[in-house]
C-alpha cells in the first residue's frame, strides 16, 4: 500500500493520485491538485479530508503521524477549500488550514492556521491575515 502510494503520488498524473488517495480511504474534494513529487504519509491515508479548490505544492508533505521519545502522536489532517499549500512544505499531523489560506513554501506547520491568513517559516507563523 505505502510502496504503491509514493509511486503513484512521484508521477505527474494529478488523476491518478487523487483517485488512489480516494480508494485508500481519504476524503477528497473537487478541483484538487496534487503536484508532482508530493508526499503523503502512507500510513494513514483515511486521516485526510482535503476540501475543494486546493494546491498541494511540489514536493510538499502531510503527516499523520510522529514518534517522539515518549509518545506516538496521530491527527487528521484538514485543508480547507481554496487554501494553497506551498512547495516543500511540512503539514503535520492534527493540522487543519483554513479556507483561502496560504502556506509558503518550505514551512513548517505544526498549529492551525486561520481562514484567509498566510503563514510561513519554521515553525510557521502566521505572517498576514
């Protein structure tokens, strides 16, 4: 399932990535592109609900989960309609972007991100709302 996942999300068919990330039990909505190169946790598929009209950016990342020394962490992980998520950038788990808001590329989310804001850096912050 993960070997099958990573290959197909490494190829430029958005199609494709979508309607396996569907079958493996994510929700998915309308007009949603998942770039090239993108990379998502192939663990927990069904904990991502992505809403309409979302940009998942080169080489981005959503996680579902993380070890740390004393706790495993898992989270559902939301982008809301319209949001933009940028290249190279981390989602991690338990996140949810809001509707219309924007993530630079290369930040590091590890908080909720408003409606209508742009956040960057690492960690990210939000820069304008």
């Amino acid at each position: 399932k993960a070997t099958l996942l990573n290959l197909v999300l490494a190829l430029p068919f958005n199609g494709l990535s979508v309607w396996s990330l569907r079958k493996m039990g994510a929700t998915i909505g309308r007009n949603v592109y998942i770039s090239a190169g993108a990379w998502i946790d192939p663990m927990f598929p069904d904990l991502l609900t992505i809403e309409d009209n979302v940009l998942l950016g080169v080489g981005a990342r959503i996680a579902f989960h993380e070890f740390r020394a004393t706790e495993f962490i898992a989270g559902r992980v939301t982008l809301g309609k319209g949001s933009l998520i940028g290249g190279f950038s981390l989602i991690g788990p338990g996140v949810r972007v809001g509707e219309g808001a924007t993530i630079a590329g290369g930040a590091v989310v590890a908080r909720d991100v408003p409606p209508s804001s742009i956040a960057g850096g690492n960690p990210a912050r939000v820069v304008s709302s």
